[in-house]
C-alpha cells in the first residue's frame, strides 16, 4: 500500500511548484536564464558540450540523459539538426541507432546557454543566506535522490 499524502506532502508539492512557477520552468519559448529555445532543447545542448570529448553520444544516452522518451528524443534531434546545432549519424554498430554531436554553432549556443545559467544561478545563490546555502543544496541533493528512487520504482512497475 502507498504511504498515505499529509500535511508535508501537500507543502512538498506546494513548494515544488511554486518553485517551478517562478522559476520559470514552464515556459516553451525561453529557458529561465532567458535564451530564447525550449528548456529541453537548452538541457540537449548541455548534455552534448559536458561530452563533447566523447566521440558521439546516442540517441538513448541523450534521452536518459534528459529524462525523455526515444520519439521525444528523435524529434528534439531532428529541429536540433535542421537549426545547424547537431549532427546525427548512424551507428557503425547498430543501423537503425543513431548518433549525435554539437556543431561549431551549437557548441557556441551552448556555451551561452551555460554562461547564462551559471550567472543566474550565482545570482540566485547570493540571494540566499550564507549560512542556509549548504542546507539548501543538501536539501535539493537529498529530493533529486528522492525523484530518482521514485523513478526507478515507477519503471519496475
């Protein structure tokens, strides 16, 4: 049987929209850091240049990566591609996979991307206490272990 909501799940759920709110998660036009492209598409990107030393990264990677199915994978590819900001290839091992890296083009948008994220979360860490920050981060760490947990749960399922 499933636990059972309270009163810190309804205040859990709460915060964590609120937070997405504001954060400006919702948004489909800009990231919250203010580019003007699709939050997956922007996390696509940073998940290419952090490998960009690896030779290709696949289709599956890529939608492990980000959390997102194959189709949703497929298609993100193919407008990353028709913008100029990714290049697929099949894989030599496996025809019908396919393989993506970051373009010149697509290597500079990300780097803006990266430098605007990492100003607006320096800035959103200044705004918080000096003596809350560790709590903070320990806090974000202990729910995306939380998320993740739950994740693998739901796809045993």
């Amino acid at each position: 049987m499933p636990p059972q909501p309270t009163e810190q799940t309804d205040l859990l759920r709460e915060l964590v929209q609120e937070f997405t709110r504001r954060f400006g998660l919702l948004s489909t036009k800009e990231t919250p850091c203010g580019q003007p492209i699709s939050l997956s598409y922007a996390h696509a990107l940073m998940v290419l240049l952090e490998r960009a030393r690896e030779p290709h990264t696949s289709h599956t990677e890529l939608g492990h990566a980000l959390g997102i199915d194959k189709s949703s994978v497929a298609r993100l590819c193919s407008r990353m591609e028709a913008a100029g900001h990714v290049e697929q290839v099949r894989a030599p091992e496996d025809g019908r996979s396919r393989h993506v890296t970051l373009t010149i083009k697509g290597e500079r948008l990300a780097r803006r991307i990266d430098a605007a994220s990492r100003e607006r979360f320096t800035r959103m860490l200044a705004a918080i206490a000096p003596a809350k920050r560790r709590t903070v981060l320990e806090s974000l760490a202990v729910l995306n272990a939380a998320v993740e947990s739950l994740g693998r749960e739901e796809h045993e399922a």
